[in-house]
C-alpha cells in the first residue's frame, strides 16, 4: 500500500497546472487512500490536483471553502492543511447547515484547527476581515445567480464583496463553475446551472478583485450546456434517472470554468 501511494503522489506530482507543477503536499492529499472510492472517481472530471495548484493552495494557509457539502474537496483540503494551516467552512445562517459543517469537519485531520463561518447577503460577509489566505468555491455561482427572482445579482453580487472583505490584501478567490456558452440568453443563467465566464468577471471586479488567471484544467468539449433539465441532467445527478443514461455519462460531468480572482495589495 505505502509504495502503491508513493507511486501515486509522484505521478501526480508531474501534472501541471496551468504553468506550474502539482506541489507535492497537493498530490498526496489527492492520492490520499482515506478517500472515498466515489469520490476518488470524480478525479477524472474535477481535477482536483490541478485545480488547487492553479489557485495556488499550500499548507500554511487558511482556506476557506464556501459550501463544502458533502465534502467532496473538504476530503482533500482538511488533511493538506492539518497541522500547517487552517480550514474554514463558510455556509449559510441556518444552524442545520452550520452543524452539519461541523459533523464534517468533526471526522477529518485537523478538525482542531478548522472552523465553520456563515455567509450573510444582507451583511455581505462570511469571515472576519482580512482572515483568509484562500477562499474557495466549487459549482457555487449558479445557485447565487438563481437565489432571486426577477434578474437580480444581489446575492451573488453579496458574495464576491463579502470574499473581498474575507480576504487578506493578495488573497485569492478561486471560482469553479459550469459554464455556460457567450452567446447564449443570459436568462438561461438563472434556470440551467450555467454561467457565464463574463457575468462572473463582472460580479469579482465590481467587488474590486482582478483576475489573475483562466484555466481551461475543468473544460469539457462534450458538454453543449443545453440539455433537458439543464446541467443537473449530466452526472453525477442524473436528473432523468435512466433515460439516456449511458448518453450523459459518455459525455461527463459539465464543461467548467476555472478563474482564480486576486485582492489587490
């Protein structure tokens, strides 16, 4: 087991990301055998060692993830930052999210070190001021966008200002999402779960972040973002059940962007 894990974190090690090379902390807590099988299998789609490369992740951090659910990246960011950093979940106000947070992070290395902090639209925070080195977010923005009716941004708009304030001055937001297609009706933003790459630059930089970079690590050619029950048809949902399965899972998860956003100094 110990030289099937060795050889595991140097292969991931040699990916890069990006520009740069997977750390070898990041390609351990990937390669990490404690991982569920499941979630082990979504490698192939998520990427997780070159996404967290990319938003420059390391040990000595405090990370915050904002709706780490049922702790798909938690799994990998609890044992990185164990002993040599801090992880903080980042849900909503209600105390069922708030404790089902804690019973997560409860189970993994470094629970003595992580915290759980709440996200308050009408606040527009989620972390005391200048807190967090890294702030997180994996499929999040499309359900920000669809919070309100009527076309309004005003929670997600929330969000990247309280992460602004979160942030220490050099900070990094790192966004994931599905993404939907430039010239496709920005309504379909509030019903499909996709977004558009530019809706999201703008809500970051009216916040004041600058991006520092695209990545194409999380794409995904096969996904034309315009199936029957949006991108919840795809796996792992599988919003239709067995019609048509083997169709959507030959194409995979959802076509995805990958931006990392920066406080400015």
């Amino acid at each position: 087991m110990r030289n099937m894990l060795i050889a595991a974190v140097t292969a991931l090690a040699g990916i890069s990301a990006g520009q740069a090379a997977v750390p070898a902390p990041i390609a351990a807590a990937v390669a990490n055998p404690a991982r569920p099988a499941a979630e082990r299998a979504r490698d192939l789609y998520r990427h997780p060692a070159e996404t967290l490369a990319f938003f420059g992740v390391a040990p000595g951090q405090t990370v915050g993830e904002y709706l780490p659910s049922g702790g798909w990246y938690t799994h990998i960011l609890m044992p990185l930052l164990a002993g040599h950093g801090h992880y903080v979940a980042v849900v909503g106000t209600s105390a069922k999210s708030q404790d089902a947070a804690r019973t997560l992070i409860a189970s993994q290395p470094g629970a003595a070190q992580a915290s759980v902090t709440a996200f308050d639209p009408k606040a527009a925070t989620l972390a005391p001021a200048g807190s967090l080195d890294r702030l997180l977010t994996f499929r999040n923005i499309h359900n920000l966008m669809m919070a309100e009716d009527g076309g309004s941004d005003a929670t997600a708009a929330a969000f990247f200002q309280a992460a602004f304030k979160a942030l220490k001055p050099g900070g990094v937001l790192g966004v994931v999402d599905h993404r939907l297609p430039a010239d496709r009706p920005e309504a379909q933003e509030r019903t499909s779960g996709y977004v558009k790459v530019a809706t999201v630059i703008r809500l970051a930089s009216a916040a004041g972040f600058k991006l520092a970079g695209q990545s194409e690590i999380n794409a995904n050619p096969k996904d034309s973002a315009d199936w029957p029950k949006g991108v919840w048809t795809l796996p792992p949902t599988y919003t239709l059940s067995d019609t048509d399965r083997a169709k959507y899972q030959a194409i995979g998860e959802s076509d995805r962007m990958t931006l990392k956003f920066v406080k400015p100094r």
